[in-house]
C-alpha cells in the first residue's frame, strides 16, 4: 500500500481529517510523509509514513507536543509505533496487528492520555504572561500585550529552530520592552523544560486553544495597584458571552458539514465567507483548510468581524499565516476588522459561519438589549438569547441559496418565546442538519450546551431536504464518537434509516414536523411512533397531560429571606410563626427533602398579611433589624418592586399564591439528575426557585377506585428519580447545563412520556408493578429507599417496545 492510500485509509477508517503536519516554516527535508489526522475530540494524533525508524528521532515527541496531540505515530511496511510526548519510551506494534484490529487500535490512543499538565497551552500562557510583565515593567499599555505576543511569536515562527533571532530590526511594538528580558523569554520559549518548541506547529495545530487562554489572561486579571503589581483574576462573560472561543474540532466538524450541503461551493471560481463573531479566526482558519482538502481552486475571500481589538489581531495573525502556507491558485484574501455585526453593515457571502455570543435576555446590556430589539422586532422575540440577532443578521447577509453554519444554545429549540424565530429560519432557509452536542466540557469557558445548526438560504428552486439530526451523550468520548461518524458519513447526509453509533444517533426528520411541533424535536421518528402508539393504548401519558408543573417561589434576595433552621429557632416564637419550611435546590436529595432552611412568608391565603412597615415592626422586629433593615436599599432596587413601584420592599419578589396551599404535591430540582424529585404530600414545605408538580385531577379521579393520591404520588415519586426517567429520557427533550445537571423547567419537562399509572393500576399485571413501587416508596421514607429495585420496576413500566429506541 502506497503512502497516498495508507493515509486515505486510516483517515477513512477512523473518519478524520487529514492535514500535512507542515508548512512552509523550517520543516524536515521528508516533510511530505508527515500528516495530522484530526479528530472530532480527543483522538487526534501526528502521523508519518517515512521509510525508516522515524520513532527513534526525539523530534516525533516535540512536534506532537507542540501540536497539542499526545501521540506521534510512526508507519511503516512492519512496524506502527507510537509516540507519546510525556513518555520515556515508545510502543512498538506489528502492522499485522493493527490492521487486524483497527477500532481496538484507535480506543487504546483514546484511552492513553498523557499524565502531564505541561503542555504546549500551558506554556504559551505562561509566555503570555511573561510579555505583559515585560509590557507593565516598561510602563506600557495592557492592550498592548497581544500585539507584542504576536510579534515575539512572528519572530519565532521566522528564526531557525533554537536559534535566538537577531533584534536589529526588532519589530516597533517590542522596542520600549527589556533587551535582556525578551532574550531570555525567547530561549525559554524556544526550549521549555526538556523540550523543543517548533512555535509554527504551535500556531497551526493549537492556535484555538492558544489563544483562548492569552484572551482569558486579559480579560480576567485585575488592574494594577500602587506598585504597579496586578490583582488576582476575575471572570468577564462581557467580551464575547458564554463561550469566547470556539474548540477546533468543533469548528473543523461545522465547516465541513456547512460546505458539503452544496458540492458546488468547493467549484465556485469566487468564494466570500463571512463570520460575524470571529473571535480568533476558528471558523476561518478551518475553512481554509476544509477548502484544500476539498481541491477548491478559485478564488477566496475571508472576512471577519468582532468587537474585540485583541481577537481581531489573534485573527488576523492565524490567518495570514495559513495563508502563506497555503492558498487556491485563484488567491486568498484576508480582511478581518474591529466591527458590531448587529450594528454595522455586512458584505453579502456564500458561506456564513459563527459561533456568536451567548448571553441571555437578563445577561445583556441596555444597548445589547437595544440592538437586539432592532434586529428582531414585534412579537417575533419579546425576549431571548443574543445569539439569535446574529444568525438572523448571519442570514441577512447570505446571499439566495448560500450555505450556514453556528452554533446556538440547545436550548433555543425548546424555549417558546424562541418560536417565532425558529419559524423565521423555517420561512427564510433550509435547514439541513442540528447536532446537539451533550458535552459541556467540549468548552472550557462554557456554562451551556450547545447544538450545530447547518441550513440553506432560500432563492433557489429544489426540493427541501429533510435536515439531518445527530445527538451525542453527555461525555467527551460520544461526542467524538458522534463528529467522527458525521464524517465518515460525509457522503450520505440525506439518511434513509437512523443509524447509532457509541453515546450518540442520527435520524432524519421532516420540515413539516419541525413547524409542526412547539420544540424542534431531537428524538427518532421511531421512538416518537412508539410513544404515540403506547399513548393511544393508555400505557404511557406526557408529564403536561398528568401534572400541573409550576415555577417556586422567588425571593428576589435569599439571603434577606431564607436562613438556616437554627437562625429561626432563635427568633422569638411570635416572630417564628411567619417562617415556613423551604425546599430549596440544595435541601433537595436521595427523593427527599431535609427540612434544613426557613424562609419568611407574610401571606396568608395568598395575600400579603405585613401590609405596612407598623406592622412588620411589631410582628418581627428582631428579624426586620438583623435582616430586613440592613438590605433595604437594596430590597427596594429589586425588579419586581422598581416595576410595580411598590412601598413594600420587604415583600417577596413572586410570591405564588398556591405555594401555601394544602394541596399534596411533588417537588423538583431546577437543575437536577437522578433522584431530584421528592414528595410533599403534606404541603409542609415553601417552594423555593424549584418546581411543584400537582398531579391533575382527572388523573387523581381515574386511578381513586385503585389507588389512593397518595399512592399514585408515590409511584410517580419513584419513577421520577429513576435513571431510565431522567438519564434515558428527559435527556431527549431537555439541555444540559455545566455539571451534566438536567433543566428541569415546565417548558422540557412537559414532552416527556411517564407511564400512565392510574390506568396501569387497573390492569394485569402492570398493576402489581404500580403497587409494588407506591410500597417501595413508601418503605423507604423512614429508611435508605430501595433505588435500584425502583428503577427495574419503572423500566418495566415504559416497556421495552420504548427503551429499545434510547
């Protein structure tokens, strides 16, 4: 087998993509047998296919380590050996071997992980560091820093390896900076430890990452005191939202799958491609690789914006460097600028590509909030995500029949104020694929998880495809797992059957179905058939069809208004009986709720029994004055008291007038996981930013000849905390947040299909499962409840006709 096939098959087989490891910078005489094959995660690795031993050269252990991959590894006729950067000594393999088993192969490199944390990221952010020093000690500007970073690493990228450059023409930005101190942090750049930095690698395979860190260092640290020290870090979601940069694979994954709708694109004699959020040229810079490995010839127009001098420069950089490595015979230029794509005018492109800010209706601005506003008016999004201005901004600019590509919060396909904008994109483009990806550490600085959307702009004649939709699991294996497959399957997007694959699946669904339904669905046609059929049959119900879910009580200032349970008690008696019990998140645990907080609630009835300022002082005087009284400013500036323009600030901020109610109720987490729900029965507890769940009364009636309520709450309490209710299925209908917790909010949870338990109690021999789990609830309230036994029972319940399609 030839080189060239050697490389296409082991791209092929482990579905990634292959780029030359380098480029136009000081590389080996052979430099043509050296390849990165790229990886949707964490499976990445550098690849030579030499004639010799090239293993035994110490160079394999820098270039991957300064490429950011663990392994380097080697071909040949016999032998594959692989090198890992922080290893003493390689493993050595038959080619038999390896060829024999592929896929156990690749899932010992997966497995492998380097046991360091001095990689290549870590120290390029310690240069960065070193630079500003050298910035402050001159007394320079902060915003400085980034330009003289890219100017040290230039100079890098141009000297021989290991060879100090020579600072007679030392580029006007590093002249005010100490001679001696930039000698040195080019040595230590140069040579770190026992290593060898090759600094061009470092720009071509970890730039992302790279320079996400360097942005971070300016954004967050402090200013500077008397002395001219700076204080320690602080976190600014301002610059760009919820996630600031975007992971390589992430990127690489959207733009192939963003050209591939349209063959034409990669035959186009002129291509304009436009991110609007470019952040450090991610999408770019991948884009400029996908068009080379796709033989794109013509001529290409790469324009970027962002409101970020320091991105803008960082991009700016990685771009003009890809560029002189490679460009189509046609020329490649390059304008990226400072610039508000929500407020400045966007040239028209083929292709749009971004990963916009994500900051939500009560993150943003005035002027955030403003420009939103202009960019969808009426009713078509009283309220939402930034995210959503841009890709309809993304969209404006696109010309008819041009391809798009971002990333949103997977939560706008489920929000019902995101609606009207969800329809919008239905009227405007073709949707063509929506990946939802479980993994919230796939970004580092992310707080949410996040969905590939891939669409079409309308204009030309033809025949909607139906969109392709991949959901991946909640770990970093499905989500490689899931992006790998995506290109393996490069070339049969329009799915006949639904295929699965290690944590993920990947189905088709039609346009009329995502108009059709209030969410844009993530689950298998099959699966939504069999829940329909178990539906009709009155095995299974939809939680909006069985309980009345609502949002708790809001304070509006816990800290004012919930304490402990021993701070209560010491109040005096009269002042103790305006405090209630709260169930608040972290009371919250094993199905139960420990009765650990009190919150003050001067209502009766559902109305406010403190009705003015005489009256609170009588009624808790000592509670007003250690806990009222000292935040009253700032009780008075809540929003729900400056809306209303209410005198009486020491009202909660949504009370609920059901929240004192005797009715009998379940309660749940606002973000939570296995076993997140508890019983209250009793109604002794106050709801605090949690969700009471009230089971409808026709249900209660129906199953009252078998069951009693409370029995019926109990095994719907069981069912509830099992893994098939939560991690199996509210896992379809509802977004992750950091942590892999599940938002529980009405809005998710009402899709989901629970058994229907009053029906199934009046039937053989489903009936003895129901009262089987009320017993097993029951017993396990005074003891350890009897999980795992609950949860057998409940899989029995949803029937393996259901669970074979999760």
């Amino acid at each position: 087998m030839g080189r060239v096939d050697t490389l296409d098959a082991w791209a092929t087989t482990y579905g990634l993509a292959d780029v030359p490891l380098f480029g136009r910078e000081q590389a080996p005489e052979d430099a043509d047998v050296h390849y990165v094959l790229l990886d949707g995660g964490a499976g990445s690795f550098g690849l030579s296919l030499p004639e010799g031993n090239e293993w035994r050269n110490r160079d394999s252990t820098n270039w991957c380590w300064s490429c950011n991959l663990p392994h380097h590894i080697t071909v040949t006729e016999r032998n594959v050996a692989i090198v890992r950067w922080d290893a003493d000594e390689p493993l050595v393999l038959t080619r038999r071997k390896v060829d024999t088993d592929p896929q156990g192969f690749y899932e010992y490199l997966l497995r492998d992980r380097v046991g360091s944390t001095r990689d290549v990221v870590d120290h390029m952010r310690n240069i960065f560091g070193r630079v500003r020093s050298l910035v402050a000690e001159a007394r320079g500007e902060d915003a400085s820093t980034t330009e003289a970073f890219l100017a040290i690493m230039q100079e890098a990228i141009n000297s021989p390896i290991g060879v100090t450059p020579d600072w007679v023409d030392v580029p006007e930005v590093l002249r005010p900076l100490s001679r001696d101190g930039l000698s040195r942090l080019f040595v230590d750049l140069s040579a770190p430890d026992d290593r060898r930095l090759f600094p061009s690698l470092a720009i071509r395979h970890a730039a992302s990452e790279v320079f996400q860190e360097a942005h971070f260092e300016l954004v967050r640290a402090g200013d500077r005191d008397l002395f001219e020290h700076r204080g320690p870090a602080v976190s600014s979601p301002v610059v760009r939202g919820g996630v600031h940069y975007t992971p390589a694979p992430l990127a690489r994954s959207l733009v192939e799958q963003t050209l591939a709708q349209d063959v034409s694109l990669a035959r186009s004699d002129r291509l304009v491609i436009l991110d609007p959020a470019c952040g450090s040229g991610a999408f770019l810079y991948e884009s400029l690789r996908t068009l080379r490995r796709m033989g794109f010839s013509g001529n290409l127009q790469l324009i970027g914006r962002d409101v970020s001098p320091p991105a803008v420069l960082m991009a700016r950089f990685v771009l003009r460097n890809a560029s002189e490595d490679w460009k189509p015979k046609g020329g490649c230029d390059v304008d990226i600028a400072i610039g508000d794509s929500l407020t400045d005018s966007l040239p028209t492109a083929d292709v749009v590509l971004m990963n916009p800010p994500f900051i939500s209706w009560l993150g943003m601005s005035k002027e955030q909030r403003s420009r939103f506003r202009e960019t969808l008016p009426g009713n078509r999004a009283p309220r939402g995500d930034l995210s959503m201005a841009f890709v309809t901004r993304g969209l404006q600019a696109l010309r008819a029949g041009g391809a798009m590509g971002s990333l949103v919060p997977s939560s706008l396909l489920a929000l019902d104020m995101a609606k009207p904008w969800r329809d919008e994109l239905l009227d405007v483009a073709q949707i063509r694929g929506l990946a939802s990806l479980g993994e919230i550490g796939l970004f580092r600085h992310a707080m949410v998880q996040v969905t590939m959307v891939t669409m079409r702009k309308r204009g030309k004649r033809g025949v909607d495809t139906d969109p392709s939709v991949l959901v991946a699991g909640n770990s970093s294996a499905a989500t490689g797992n899931a992006l790998r497959a995506l290109r393996r399957d490069q070339a049969t997007i329009d799915l006949t059957r639904p295929t699965t694959g290690s944590g993920w699946r990947r189905f088709s669904v039609s346009h009329a179905t995502l108009r059709q339904r209030p969410v844009w669905p993530l689950t298998p046609p099959a699966l939504e058939a069999a829940i329909e059929e178990l539906r009709a049959a009155e095995r299974l119900a939809l939680v909006g069809e069985t309980f009345v879910v609502r949002e708790g009580v809001h304070t509006g200032r816990n800290a004012a208004f919930v304490l402990p349970r021993s701070e209560v008690m010491r109040l005096p008696l009269p002042e103790q009986k305006w405090f209630r019990p709260a169930a608040v998140n972290e009371a919250i645990g094993d199905g139960r709720i420990r009765h650990r907080r009190d919150v003050f609630y001067p209502y009766i009835d559902g109305e406010l029994a403190i009705g003015d300022e005489a009256t609170l002082e009588a009624q808790v005087p000592q509670y007003a004055a250690r806990h009222l009284r000292p935040r009253e400013a700032e009780l008075r500036r809540r929003a729900a008291i400056t809306r209303t323009g209410s005198e009486q600030w020491w009202r909660l901020s949504w009370h609920r007038p059901w929240a004192s109610s005797t009715q009998p109720r379940l309660v749940a987490k606002h973000f939570g996981s296995v076993r997140s729900v508890a019983m209250d029965f009793d109604a002794r507890f106050i709801v605090i930013n949690c969700f009471a769940w009230f089971l409808k009364a026709d249900v209660a009636v129906d199953g009252a000849s078998v069951l009693t309520l409370r029995d019926i709450l109990a095994a719907y309490a069981a069912i509830l905390n099992s893994p098939v209710f939560v991690e199996r299925l509210l896992s379809v209908y509802s977004p992750r947040v950091a942590g892999g917790q599940l938002n529980m909010s009405k809005r998710y949870v009402r899709h989901v299909p629970v058994p229907a338990v009053a029906a199934l109690a009046e039937d053989e021999p489903t009936s003895e499962i129901v009262r089987e789990l009320a017993e097993l609830w029951h017993s396990g309230v005074d003891t350890e409840p009897d999980f795992d036994s609950m949860a057998r029972l409940a899989e029995q319940l949803y029937g393996e006709e259901l669970l074979k399609y999760l």
